[in-house]
C-alpha cells in the first residue's frame, strides 16, 4: 500500500520532517517514491514552517494512497492557509 507521510530528518533536538509519498513497507526514513512538501516544527521568524504540493496530494489520494494523520492534519490546514 502506498502512503503519505512524514520522514524525520534534522538533528537531536531540532525536529524537520519531508512530506513523502513511500511504500507502506519501507522504513520511515528509507526509500520514498516522491517528495510532496515539508513540516518544520520549530520554525521561528520569517521561516516557512509548512510547504505542501496540494496538486501531487490530490493526484496520490486520486490513485489510491492513504494519509497518515498526521499528514492529512497538515494537509487541511496548508489548504485553509492556500485560500
């Protein structure tokens, strides 16, 4: 199954998460098929906290792949924020 999630990057501390579209299968951080958007938690000042290609979403839940919670929480705020 094919999902939509977030994988961990950044260092101890300082939380950056992808957005990426991944084989259920696969490890969190291991292989992904496409990159869709970032979160950054701890962004502060004029640092953008959240970017999310809404068209590659569509297109991905469009030909069967599901959200996390976590993602499809992000999602519909970047929408919210988009209008």
């Amino acid at each position: 199954m094919v999902v939509i999630r977030l994988a961990r990057g950044g260092s101890k501390k300082r939380p950056f998460y992808n957005i990426v579209v991944a084989n259920s299968r696969q490890r969190r951080d291991g292989r992904f098929i496409e990159k869709v958007g970032f979160y950054n938690p701890v962004a502060s000042g004029a640092a953008e906290s959240l970017r999310v290609a809404i068209d590659r979403v569509s297109y991905w839940v469009g030909v069967g792949a599901q959200l996390s919670p976590t993602v499809e929480r992000l999602v519909t705020e970047a929408k919210k924020a988009a209008v």
